[in-house]
C-alpha cells in the first residue's frame, strides 16, 4: 500500500471499519492500547461475513477504476 494516496488511503480505512463496525460490532480499528478494547470475540461466521464484505469491496473499487467510475 505504499504507492496509494493519502485519499485513496482514508476511503480503504473507511470501508474495513465499516466492514468491521457492520460484521463485528467492532467501533474501530485504531489501537486503544486496552485489552478490553482492541481484543474481540467473534464468531467466525462473523469473521466469514467480513472477510466476503472485504472481497466484495475490493472487486467492486477494481471495476469501477477498471471502467473509470
């Protein structure tokens, strides 16, 4: 990820906590420095969701930069 844009940058942060807060109910991705707060139980139907949502997300940013959208 290092030849990607500031922009592009924050809108790929913004999906994968989107992703994370809808499939995970996890609020964000930053570290907290807390146990309490960066480490999650999740089912790992949840974990499978995400990860499809995260693929999905990707195919979809590939297409529309393919097409020019």
């Amino acid at each position: 990820m290092d030849n990607i844009t500031q922009e592009t940058r924050e809108v790929f942060q913004k999906i994968l906590t989107g992703i994370a807060q809808k499939n995970l109910d996890i609020e964000t991705l930053e570290t907290r420095k807390s146990d309490g707060l960066d480490f999650h139980d999740v089912a790992v139907w949840d974990i499978k969701r995400a990860l499809e949502d995260a693929f999905i997300a990707g195919m979809t940013v590939r297409a529309n930069f393919e097409t020019g959208t």
